[in-house]
C-alpha cells in the first residue's frame, strides 16, 4: 500500500514565479518548478482525453464505470485545487468538455 502524503499548503502561480525570481541560477529549485509546472499541464491533457472517453462511454449507455468516476472525481480535485492556487473562478460546469474544442480557441 502506498503512503499518502502529509497535507500540505500546495505552490500557488504567484509562489512559484517568486521562486523561480529567488533561486534563478540554482538549477536545483529551477528543475523542481519545471517539474510541477510539467506534472499540471499533464493533468490537464489527461483531463482533456479523460472527457473524450467519458463521452463515447456515455454515448454507448455502457452505465457507470466506477474507474472512470474515480478518475474523474481525482481530476476535478486537482482542477478546483489549481483554480483556487491562481485566484481563478472554477469553470462553469455547463459547458461541454470536449478537448478539440478547447484547442481550438
């Protein structure tokens, strides 16, 4: 069984780009940043593809997949997290989440 993390106040935007500015040079810290700011824009492709298989799945009426709720559960955490650390309002639930059209824009 994997050990969970403490709690932990998580680097905001601004936190991060204040560190960034702090240890410039210090390629320890800089590849840290660089890590996170990768491991966040993962999560939102894996969103992006994660809403593709939620609508064929939901397309074919295959019911509930308890994988795909957990999934989705786990990355409306990290998004409402994310929106919360850069002072931004969550994103209206309305809207649909396919991600050909976020690429468009």
């Amino acid at each position: 069984m994997k050990r969970k993390l403490p709690r932990f106040e998580p680097v905001g935007v601004d936190e991060g780009r204040a560190l960034w500015l702090k240890y410039r040079g210090n390629s320890d810290v800089q590849r840290m940043l660089l890590e996170i700011a990768q491991a966040r824009e993962a999560v939102r492709e894996i969103a992006d593809y994660f809403s593709v298989v939620q609508k064929a799945w939901e397309e074919e009426n295959l019911g509930q997949l308890v994988a795909l709720e957990k999934i989705r559960l786990l990355l409306m955490e990290q998004s409402l997290r994310h929106h919360a650390l850069a002072g931004l309002k969550p994103p209206p639930r309305d809207e649909p989440d396919e991600p050909e059209a976020a690429l468009v824009d």
